[in-house]
C-alpha cells in the first residue's frame, strides 16, 4: 500500500496541535503516513493526541553541517538523477531572487530526502509554504512525484509574492484555514481553483461540554494562550490589564513558551501588574483545556508585526469558546471569522491597549455579558468548527490520484 509524506518543519510540536490532529485524522481515515520533520523536536512535553499517532518519522538533518556524509550522500543521489537539471535551473532562478544560505539548506534537505523517501511514497504534502515547501517543491521534482501544501498565516504574510505564485502553480494543488488566507493565495494563482478553503476545526469527541461558572467567587481569571512572541500582542495586553481601574478584582495566566517571555515579565513588573499575572509556561493539552474551564475570560490580543507576520485562525480561540469562555480579540486577519463581535465575543482594533482595557473592564464587570457570549460561542463553534468535513475534504484530495487510477 502506498503512503503519502507529509513533510513538517519540526515535529512534534505544542504549538501546532492542529496538525497532529490532522495526521491522526487521515490515519483514521485509512491514510498511510510518513512523518518528514526539518528539526527535532524542542518542547518538554507532547499532547495526548501525538501518542496515538502510528506514522514514522524521518528526521532530516536541521544544518547540512550536522550531517555531512549523509547530505554528500543525498546531493551525489540528485545530481545522477534525469530531473537534476530541471531541479537545479529552477533552484538557480530561486537563488537568484533570494541569496541566503537558507535556500542552500532548503536544496541540501531535498537532496538528502529525495534518496531517503521509501519507494512506497506516491505523494508529498506540506503543512506551511515557506521553508517546507521549498524543500518539498525540490525533493518533488528531484523524485518525479506530486505535491501539494496547507498554508496558515506565518508562512503565507512574511513570504515574497513571486515564491508564493510559483509554488501554487507548481503543486498539484493547496488548502488554507481562512477566508482572508484564500482569497489572498488565489489572487496569487494562475489557476485559483487549486486553493480551496478548509479550516481546521475542533475534534469535540476530545471536549468536554463547557464547565457551569454561575456561581464562583473572587477574582476573575483572564487567560491567554499563546507563544510569547511580537504577533501575539501579549505586550499589548498587558498595557491594558495595567489601565483597568484599580476596584476591579482579576488575576492574569499565560500559557505558551517563546522568546519574549522574560522580556513580558520585566514589562509585567514595570506596569506594577506582576503580583497578579502567572506564567505557566508550555503544557500539555489537558493542561491547557484545564486552563480554559477554570478561566473566566479569553484574551489575544493578536496584531500584524512589522514583517507582515500574523494570526490565521488561532485554534485557541476556538478551544476557548468550546469551553463557554466569553473571548476578547483583535480584528486581525481571520479573527473575526470565528468571532462576531457582541454575539460571540468582543473584537477591538489591534494595537490599541486604551480599547482592549475599556473591553476587559466591561466582561469582569458583567458575569451575565460574560455568560452569554460564552454560551453563544461555544453553540457556534461546535455547529461550524469541527475537524470532521476538513478531515474528509483532504482525505479526498490526497487519495484521489489513486481513486483515478482505479476507475
């Protein structure tokens, strides 16, 4: 039986939940998989959803000089292969375009997955359009096969106009997890039906309904999931909390890793707000949802950052309405696609802490706003966001090569 590679920057990761839920999706589905993996993994800790996980992992070598006998091996490989030249004139006008020593890693990966992907591979799929599918795109070509990608937010708003439109026209075809995503990639395509719309959705047979909060005492709990990095907006939230009137009783938790946390906590200390903000730092899945059924309110107070970097459709907002939680968000990329504002939780313009505190100040204050949102939201999200018919639409996508060579 055949396997479809599905190829990863860093495998597995907290972070990116989603992802393993698909890979375990399409596993239930009868998809064979192979994990590639650009990096090793780095997080102290996985979710339960990884262990359930039965495909093998390749691990590519993250910096050619990590393993150099084994990239002389994989480049010696391509070049006697018929689709070399082919390979090296397109990764020539790539170069041309983009002289870093980024694109040579990207080749030197190739090289060394193309002679290291079993035979029984037919097809190569991408989560992420930048680096992953770069070397997706050359191993693609080096072994003659088709391949297609998922693209999210990161790898779609920091990447040139010029390698976005040449991938899509060179795969076979693409998914995307938002609206605003679709429309900006088909603008991009030659053919704009290769990109199809299929967001990622929640899988609530993991979920418990949400928790009754009627009832508790003390200080209300605001909650932000989310790596500690400049997209994020933490820094934007944390202005806010310090703007919020001193009569009002509230407590603040972060979960995520990144590299701006120690920065977060020295502002967090600057605004004299450190006595009630908790960095709990990475967890678990089972930690975080947790997290989500004894918080009161959800902030992300998500912008686009100076390299065009931002949110897609953050799966955390979606968890955190699943929960009940009435959510505080920016109106930013897909936010608004999960969240309608007064009906489904609050939105406010990014960059702006004054707006985000008056917001904050408005759900601490009224449990029963706080109650309806919540109830609103989680009634949605389950009728509009589950893993179920993305699952079947990839599948699909994945499978019908050979669904065509059978009939």
């Amino acid at each position: 039986m055949s396997r479809i590679a599905v190829v990863l920057k860093g495998y597995p990761r907290l972070s990116e939940t989603f992802i393993a839920q698909e890979i375990r999706g399409l596993e239930q589905r009868g998809l064979e998989v192979l994990i590639v993996s650009l990096r090793h993994p780095t997080d102290p800790a996985i979710h339960a959803v990884h262990r359930e996980i039965r495909a093998e992992i390749l691990y590519l070598p993250e910096y050619l000089k990590d393993d150099p006998a084994r990239v002389a091996a994989g480049r010696a490989f391509a070049e006697a292969l018929p689709t070399y030249p082919a390979l090296r004139e397109a990764f020539a006008r790539d170069l041309a375009r983009d002289q870093t020593v980024s694109r040579w890693r990207r080749l030197g990966q190739a090289c060394v997955l193309a002679r290291e992907l079993p035979a029984d591979i037919d097809e190569l799929y991408v989560h992420f359009l930048h680096t992953p599918a770069s070397v997706a795109r050359y191993a693609a070509m080096l072994r003659g096969l088709p391949w297609a990608f998922s693209a999210h937010a990161k790898d779609i708003w920091t990447s040139p106009q010029w390698e976005l439109s040449e991938k899509i026209d060179a795969s076979d075809w693409g998914t995307t997890c938002t609206g605003a995503n679709a429309a900006y990639l088909r603008s991009l395509a030659a053919d704009p039906k290769k990109v199809e719309l299929v967001y990622h959705g929640l899988d609530f047979s993991r979920l418990p309904a949400p928790p009754d909060r009627s009832g508790r005492t003390g200080p209300v709990t605001i909650l932000c999931v989310g790596r500690a990095v400049e997209k994020k907006g933490i820094d934007d939230a944390l202005r806010a909390l310090a703007r919020l009137p001193g009569s009002l009783d509230w407590r603040f938790e972060h979960i995520g890793g990144g590299s701006l946390t120690k920065r977060l906590k020295t502002l967090a200390e600057r605004l004299g707000i450190a006595d009630r903000v908790v960095w709990r730092g990475a967890l678990s899945q089972s930690e975080v949802l947790e997290a989500y059924r004894a918080a009161d309110i959800f902030v992300l107070a998500s912008r686009i950052t100076r390299n065009g970097d931002r949110d897609g459709l953050p799966n955390v907002l979606m968890e955190a309405q699943a929960q009940g939680l009435a959510c505080l968000s920016t109106r930013v990329s897909a936010v608004p696609e999960v969240i309608d504002d007064g009906e489904t939780g609050l939105l406010v313009e990014q960059r702006a802490p004054d707006a985000l505190a008056a917001a904050l100040a408005r759900l601490i204050e009224d449990a029963a706003l706080r109650e309806r949102l919540g109830r609103t939201a989680a009634e949605r999200v389950r009728a509009r966001f589950s893993t179920d018919p993305g699952l079947d639409r990839i599948a699909a996508l994945l499978t019908r090569r050979r669904a065509a060579a059978a009939a």
